[in-house]
C-alpha cells in the first residue's frame, strides 16, 4: 500500500512540475488512485479473515485498518490535486 501510494506522489509531483502534462499522465493518476482502493479492498477483507480465524486480535486489524485507511485518504488528496491542476490548467475531463 505505501509503495502505490508513494507512487502516486511520485505521479502528481510530475503532473505538477509539467506545463505539458499529457492526458496520459493524468490517466496514471487515475489508475494508481484505481489499484489504491482495490488493495483497500483486498487487505478489508484479509483483515476481516484473519480477525475471524484469530490470526491475530479485533484491535490490532482495527489499528491496521486505519492506517490503511489514511493510506487510501492520501490517494485522494493526490487526485484532489490532480484535479485542481486540471481546472487551473484549463483541461476537460
């Protein structure tokens, strides 16, 4: 999860530092915020397994979900930006 987010900043930062960005490079922010809430939703589901087959207990998949989760906010604020450099730029959607 932190490598597809870290990833996705890496994106944006480009995004950022390119007048030229291409709709390419939008589409891979897109993507990225994509596989995001997809491994949100695998690692949802492990967790609830694992809790279920008392791998390891309720609270530590509690504290392990929420930094997923803060993990999966990030990914937004990134295509928050995304957009907002669409906007400013002039580009539709």
């Amino acid at each position: 999860m932190l490598r597809l987010v870290s990833e996705a900043i890496e994106n944006m930062i480009i995004i950022l530092n390119k007048n030229d960005a291409t709709d390419a490079d939008f589409n891979k922010a897109y993507n990225k915020e994509m596989e995001i809430n997809n491994y949100r939703n695998q690692l949802r589901t492990q967790n609830i397994e694992n809790i279920n087959s008392k791998k390891y207990e309720y609270q530590s998949g509690t504290h392990f979900m929420d930094i997923i989760s803060e993990c999966e906010k990030l990914g937004d604020y990134v295509i928050n930006v995304i957009e907002a450099v669409k906007e400013k730029r002039g580009i539709k959607n």
